[in-house]
C-alpha cells in the first residue's frame, strides 16, 4: 500500500509540474543506416528566436563507430561540427528563425555502414514571472517547496534519460564486437577445416604414389 501511494505521488507531481510549467518541446528521435560515402541532413523548423535545440547522437554499428557530422544555421553557417566522432550529446540557443540542418557524412568508410541513432528536439522554455516589490522594481517570483521538488524530479529524469542512452548505446556497440568476432571466428574455423582436408588429400596423393608401380613388357 506505501508503494502504491509513493507512485501515486509521484505521477500526480509529474502532472502537476506538466502545468506549472508548460514549457513546449518538440523532439524527434530516429535510427537511421548511413551507406558509405553517403551524406545525410535531417531538418528542424525553429519559429521562435531563443529556442534551446538539443542534439545527441551515437554510432550504434559500423566500422570503428564514428561518424562527421555538421549542425548548419538558417543563415549557412556552421553551428557545431565533427569528424569521426563516436557520439555527442550538445545543447545551443538557436536565435535565428528558420530551418536548422543536421547532416551526418560516412565519406570515410569505403564499404561500411553506419546505424546512427540521433535526436533532436527543441525547447521553448516558458519565460520568469516577476512581481513588484516596495519600490516598484520587478523582481523573480521565488519558486515554493513543492515546485523546487518537481524541478529536482525533472532534473533527475533528464540525467536518468542520459544514462539509458549511454548504456544503450554500450550494449549495441558491445554486440555489434561480438557479432564481428563470432563471424571471424567462423570463417576462420572454416577456412582452417578446408585447409585440413586439403592437407589430408594430398599426402594420400601423394603417399599413394610411392606405392603405384607402373607396368611395362620386358
């Protein structure tokens, strides 16, 4: 029965926190195989100067898992770039309106593919209220208890999110190893059963040879 009350109280603070503070955020999370030598740009539409834009990624197979990427804005310029790069997780105010591209690049690989997994999203964070005080200045509304409490809450699920991607991302590079190693070890197990007969066979061949005597008139 506590446990049943203590997650009762905390979807309803989860709720509660959703409408205190009403900051709208747009995010979009993708998997997406870049082919080598192949160029990919993923957009975002920002209609609001100010915007915080948070962009991670993580080479999840391929190759050495790493990748170049390149964040350009409205006006052509480049926000942040990299090259061969394993994975990032950045956060930048976007204060241009317009479309903002993120492109990734496997121009090193000559025959890998790289499985990317990317997120973008796009905050709009809703802005400080403020009150008069005794000389008519305004200050910042101090935040109460229960308020601090859900920010604390929203923190912490933010950093738990974090976790579940790096882990994740570990545990599909981990098997991505030990698919690689597992085909190695195959071909090369294969390879070194042929070699054996072919060994087998040829001092059979051979060892035949020295026994077969040729027939001829006297």
């Amino acid at each position: 029965m506590a446990h049943r009350t203590s997650l009762l109280s905390i979807v309803l603070g989860l709720f509660l926190a959703y409408f205190m503070f009403p900051s709208v955020v747009d995010a979009t999370a993708l998997t997406y195989n870049i082919a080598a030598n192949e160029k990919a740009c993923f957009y975002i539409l920002n209609n609001k100067p100010g915007s915080k834009v948070g962009f991670y990624y993580a080479v999840q197979q391929g190759g050495s898992f790493d990748i170049d990427f390149d964040v350009v804005g409205p006006n052509g310029e480049s926000i942040l770039s990299g090259q061969q790069e394993k994975q990032g997780d950045y956060v930048f105010t976007a204060n241009q309106f317009g479309e903002y591209s993120f492109c990734f690049s496997n121009d090193i690989s000559t025959f890998a593919d790289k499985l990317v997994d990317f997120e973008i999203s796009i905050e709009n964070d809703p802005r400080p209220q403020f009150t008069k005080d005794a000389n008519g200045k305004d200050q910042p509304e101090t935040l109460t208890e229960m308020e601090e409490s859900l920010l604390r809450i929203s923190g912490s699920i933010t950093n738990i999110a974090r976790t579940q991607k790096y882990f994740r991302t570990r545990e599909n590079r981990n098997f991505a190893t030990v698919h690689s190693t597992y085909t190695r070890i195959f071909w090369f197990a294969s390879l070194e059963s042929l070699a054996i007969i072919s060994m087998a066979c040829l001092q059979v061949f051979v060892i035949k040879s020295f026994f077969s005597t040729k027939r001829g008139g006297v």
